[in-house]
C-alpha cells in the first residue's frame, strides 16, 4: 500500500525540484532527495518507486505550483501585458529553480516516453487553463491562436531562466511581452 502522507509526499516533490534545478535529472536519486530532506534511506522509494516516478511527481508538482500561481495572478484584472510580463519576471527571478527544474525534465523526455506522455497531458491541460484564464479575464484569444502563445511563453521563458541571474529586469521582459502579444515584425520595415 503507498504511503498516505500527503506532507511528505510533497517535501519529496519539492525537494526533487530542486535538486533538478541545481544538479540537473541525472543529479535526481532517491538517496539524494532523502539526504537533501533529510529523511531515512528508503523513504523516497516508498513514495516513489521508480526514478521515473520521481520525476514524473516533480513534474506533476511544478504544473501544480504553476496552474495555482495562474489562478491566483487572474484574481487580480490587468493586461494580458502585465499578466505575461509579471509571470515572467516571476518565473525567472524567484521561482527560477522551478523552471530550471522542468527544462531539465522536458528535456529528459526525449529519452523516457513515459514521462513524455506526463508532459505531454500537462501541456494539454496547459492549453484548457490557459483558454480559461483569458476567458475570465474577456480577453479576446482566439482558441486556436492559445498554442502558439502558449509556445512563444516558453520560448521567452527558458531564454529569461536560463539568462545569467541578475540580468532578467521589468524592462527586458515587458519588452519581450511585447514582442509576443504584439508581434515583432509589425515594426519592421522592408529595406528599399
């Protein structure tokens, strides 16, 4: 029977997360979730028992702390501007291990079709929060055009996590927002 301690289970996953975002996936092991948390060998394979299933849990964690920080971010009305660049600025400044941790796992799943198939679910329901979210907020999003904002977030994303800390300012990334909800070639004139 798996362990029910719902506490645990989550000081595991965020352990995970960040053990991802400072060692990398190959750096992620049972034995070093559990000494990071400082928990009793066995612990994290009775939770977990597999290392596919501890990384699948820590993507299933960070998709959860992300859909709850969009939730919360919602409540408060702005511009699809704001909203994009606030998260932004967010996700690569204090949240940054968290999405250095699902670059790490993103790019595991190119050789691990189960944990593919896990992103995979996760970025389908990426797709029907993310419809939500605009709706609530009367944006006019067309649903077919939500993949491809949802696809240039990302880009603007691991570019902004993965750029040197203290580099990532509000006027870089509203500028990249910018770029994104308004389009860069609209600027860009043909040379005579």
């Amino acid at each position: 029977m798996p362990p029910t301690n719902p506490a645990r289970r989550q000081a595991l996953t965020d352990t995970a997360i960040e053990l991802l975002a400072s060692a990398g996936v190959h750096g992620l092991t049972h034995r070093a979730v559990e000494k990071a948390a400082d928990l009793p060998p066995g612990t994290a394979s009775n939770y977990f028992r597999s290392r596919e299933a501890l990384l699948v849990a820590a993507a299933e964690r960070i998709a959860e702390l992300h859909h709850a920080d969009t939730d919360q971010a919602i409540e408060q009305p702005a511009s699809l501007v704001d909203l994009l660049t606030e998260s932004l600025l967010t996700a690569a400044t204090t949240l940054r291990n968290r999405y250095l941790a699902i670059f790490e796992l993103q790019l595991e799943a190119a050789r691990r079709p189960a944990l593919a198939s896990v992103l995979a679910r996760l970025q389908d329901t990426a797709l029907l929060v993310t419809a939500g979210h605009h709706d609530k907020l009367g944006l006019a999003t067309p649903p077919e055009r939500i993949p491809t904002l949802i696809a240039l977030y990302g880009g603007a994303l691991f570019t902004l996590v993965t750029a040197p800390p203290g580099s990532v300012s509000r006027d870089v990334v509203q500028n990249v927002v910018q770029g994104i909800v308004y389009g860069c070639a609209g600027h860009v004139q043909r040379r005579p």
